[in-house]
C-alpha cells in the first residue's frame, strides 16, 4: 500500500509540474500587472480549476475514445490563437485610463488560452493509471490542481518581488512587459501550430517567433502613441 501510494504522489506531482509550468511562468511574468487581490486570485483560482477539470475531462474522452472527436483539435487551437489574439490586441492598443482598466482585467478567455494543453493531459493519464483503484485516479486530478495552484501562488509573490525591484528602470521593466506579453503570445501560436496545423515546431522557436512580433507590435504601439500626443 505505501509503494502505491508513492508510485501515485510522484507520478501525480509529476504531471501537475508538467502541464503546470507554463501556468506558472505566465503568473510570474503577469504579476505586476494585476491591480489589486482580487485580480490575482480570479486568475489563481480560474488557472487553479482548470487544470483539474480539463485533464479529468481529457482523461473521460479518452476513456470513451477520443478516436470519434478528431475534427475537435483543430478548432481548439484555432480557438486558443484567437483568445490569446484578442487579448494582445486589448493590451498593446492605445486607450484612455477607464478602457485600460477594463481591457487589463484577466478574461477567462486567457485562462482557458493558457490552459488547453492540460486538456490533451488527460489522455496520456490513462496509460499512467493502469492498476490505479477508481479513488487514486478521482484524487490524481484534485491533488493536481492544488499544486498547479500552489505554483501559481508562489510565482505570483516571486513576480511581485522581482519586478518590483525594477520599478524607476525603464529599461528593464520595458523588458518585463516584453517578456510577460510574448510568454502569453507563445501561448496561443503553440495552440495554433500544434493542434491546428500539427506542426512539431520546437518550443524555443515559437517562443522566439512570439517575442520578435512582440517587439514589432510594441514599436508600433510607441509610434502610435506618439502620434496622438
């Protein structure tokens, strides 16, 4: 019994690091761009949930067989560039202070962007559970979500403190915005490319991709600016 119990807490600690990590850098880079508590813990709570429903959901359609839903990818990912789209689109356009606040609010659109790779989690967690009794398996999810949640907690304090010390450095908090926006936009091509167009492209290179259309969208938003001062 305390062999099982081990293969289950490292094996569930395992995926919740695996499908977790992303969620956890994006907290990190985004942390400065909450307003207030509340904003943090809706994005804490929203990334929180879904990574304990989305693999339990992936691991049920794979429980049925997932062979009779193949049409579904494509439009997830399609679905995933376009919320992540729209939510660039909101941070890098010029608005007065009342549209600001409201466009800086963290949609639920962008949580489900930065979350549907622990959708497709919940197949490969079959093969994971084979032996594992029905309560192990419930448990799995619930025991991920709370690490994934206990990541982003922790990554949001982490991202408070660094990117306060860069506050009164232009440069650098330039290069945190910078940072934080092409983590995000890495998040919606990943989506596009792999489950849209099926392309195996490695992660460096689509984050990469990200950051230079980033650094281009963020030049133009400065002429822009400029143009309406």
């Amino acid at each position: 019994m305390s062999q099982d119990m081990t293969v289950f807490i490292f094996s569930s600690t395992l995926m919740a690091l695996g499908i977790g990590i992303d969620a956890a850098m994006a907290t990190l880079i985004r942390a400065r761009g909450f307003h207030n508590r509340t904003q943090a813990s809706y994005w804490i709570a929203g990334v929180s949930v879904t990574h304990t429903i989305f693999p339990m959901l992936g691991y049920l359609l794979a429980y049925v067989s997932v062979q009779f839903l193949p049409w579904l990818t494509p439009i997830v990912g399609v679905a995933a560039f376009v919320l992540v789209g729209q939510f660039l689109y909101s941070e890098l356009t010029p608005c007065d202070q009342t549209e600001c606040r409201s466009s800086n609010w963290v949609t639920f659109g962008l949580i489900l962007a930065v979350s549907w790779d622990a959708l497709w989690s919940g197949p490969a967690k079959s093969a994971q559970v084979l032996g594992w009794s029905d309560w192990m398996v419930w448990l799995s999810f619930i025991w991920v979500g709370l690490l994934v949640s206990a990541l982003c907690v922790a990554s949001y304090y982490a991202g408070r403190r660094i990117l306060h010390m860069l506050e009164g450095q232009a440069y650098a908090l330039s290069c945190a915005v910078w940072l934080q926006l092409s983590v995000i936009g890495y998040f919606g091509l990943l989506a596009l490319f792999r489950y849209s167009f099926n392309w195996h492209i490695h992660e460096l290179i689509i984050f990469m991709i990200s950051g230079v259309f980033i650094y281009f969208l963020r030049l133009r938003q400065r002429y822009v600016r400029r143009s309406l001062a």
